[in-house]
C-alpha cells in the first residue's frame, strides 16, 4: 500500500520528460552544485540514521528473547562476553573493519548484523529519495497541488507555498 504511491511518484517525473531538463536550465552552476551536495549529504545523514536504528533492532532481537536490559548494559561479544568499543560499535563499519570476527577472541561475527544495519540504511535512504524528493507523495495528508514543481523537485500550491513544510530542510530552492 505504501510502495504504490512512491512508485506512481516515480512514475510522474518520467511523464514529464522536460521537467527535469526546465529545471536545470533555470539553476546556476552554484545553484545547482548546492542542490546536488544538499542531496547527498541528507540522503547520507538517513543512512547513518537508518543503519543505527538497524544497529539498534539488532540489539532488540538478541536481547529482548535472553531478558537482558535494552539500556543497562554495553554490547559485548556473545563468545568471550569482552565489551565491545565504540569504534567497533559503528554500524557496517565496525563490523568491516573488524573483518567479520571479534577484537578480541577472533571467532566470527554474524554477517546478519552489517546486513541488517544496510538494509535499514537502504530503508530509510529509499525514504528520503520518496517522501521528500517527490513532495511527500506517501503521506497520508497531501493538500492539492498544482503542476508547478520547485527546484528542489517538490510541487508548490497554486498560492506558491510548498507542499510539505519539510522541504526547506533539504534543498535550497528558492520558492522554499
Ligand atoms: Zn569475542
């Protein structure tokens, strides 16, 4: 239910193949670098946040069936019971850097945690390219808009007001 709408806002910007070219000719260069660095940057911040709220649905699947606090206690190794340090604690990273195998006893670490982390990254990146890039398209409140899009991608009322208040949070068009 919530894919068929992003996927119809996916849909919409190859409908209007000049859109995407109108657009760009409107930008500068600085315009349009900033739009571009902006997008990155976000789409890099939901990842992070999507992989350490994998990294923490992890902790939830391991400890919640062995009654361990979800708060009271530092992750350690499930083999030698070693806490693990911070640096190894970043989510996919830690888990690369390490190899796939503790600091301290070296006996593996289960691929299923960096996959869990990435997938939740992939999630929440997927989000963001959606929801904010398509101007809200899966949210449940959507007020009618009509077919003049901003820089930033997102549509604008007929009174030039932005679509979802979000937006000027992610891009730097100038109708935000
Ligand atoms: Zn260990």
């Amino acid at each position: 239910m919530i894919a068929i709408p992003g996927i119809d806002a996916i849909l919409e910007q190859f409908r209007q193949p000049d859109y995407r070219a109108r657009l760009q000719e409107e930008m500068t260069v600085a315009e349009s670098i900033q739009v571009r660095t902006t997008e990155v940057v976000v789409s890099a911040c939901f990842i992070v946040l999507g992989a350490t709220i994998g990294s923490y649905l992890n902790v939830v699947v391991y400890r919640v069936p062995r009654v361990i606090s979800l708060v009271h206690q530092r992750s350690a190794c499930p083999e030698c019971a070693t806490p693990i340090d911070g640096r190894d604690n970043i989510p996919i990273l830690g888990w690369l850097l390490l190899k796939g195998a503790c600091r301290n006893c070296r006996l593996p670490i289960a691929a299923r945690y960096p996959l869990v982390e990435g997938v939740a990254g992939g999630i929440f990146m997927l989000l963001y390219f959606l929801e904010l890039i398509s101007g809200g398209a899966n949210l449940p409140v959507r007020p009618p808009l009509t077919a003049t899009p901003g820089w930033c991608g997102l549509s604008f009322t007929s009174n030039g007001t932005s679509s979802a208040s979000i937006c000027s949070i992610a891009c730097c068009c100038s109708r935000c």
